[in-house]
C-alpha cells in the first residue's frame, strides 16, 4: 500500500489536513523549526514503519528530537531510546 491516498496525494498519516507528499518533503528541507517539528512528530506517531523511513532519516530525528511533541509520553521514551541505540551501535 502506498503511502499516499487518492488523487490529491495526501499522505494518510496527514488524514486531517489539505497536505502533500511533496510539501511534507519541502517542509522537512527547508521549513521553519516548529513545523519541522510539527511534521516529524505526526510521521512518527501516524505511520506506519517503512513511510516513517520514506519521508526521514535517524539524523532528521535526531536533530529535532528535542522539538518534537507526542500525545504519549512512552513515544518520546522509545524513540529516545531507538535513538541512542542507533547511536551506540551505529
């Protein structure tokens, strides 16, 4: 399944807001800080393993993680903790 629904492209994990694949990626670039942040955190919390890996890298993660917000406290546990694993064992 793609990541993407119907003709407009919208991603699914973005199923509340007129959004693109291709803005979601331009947003991720160059965008302002919170809305990097704004982005990544829906990625994370919305999508599924392998479009989380389409739109974002462990960098990109890594670099905003403090900026991120999660509705769960036990996600942000789990992706700092992904995020030191990573970085310990490459």
């Amino acid at each position: 399944m793609s990541a993407t629904t119907g003709v407009d492209q919208r991603p699914y994990f973005f199923w509340d807001y007129d959004i693109t694949g291709d803005e979601i990626r331009a947003i991720l670039r160059a965008g302002e800080p919170f809305d990097k942040a704004w982005v990544i955190s829906r990625i994370l919390e919305h999508a599924r393993w392998d479009d989380i890996w389409r739109y974002l890298t462990v960098a990109d993660i890594r670099s905003n993680f403090e900026n991120l917000s999660f509705r769960r406290p036990q996600d942000r546990e789990l992706w700092a903790y992904a995020l030191s694993r990573w970085a310990n064992h490459g």
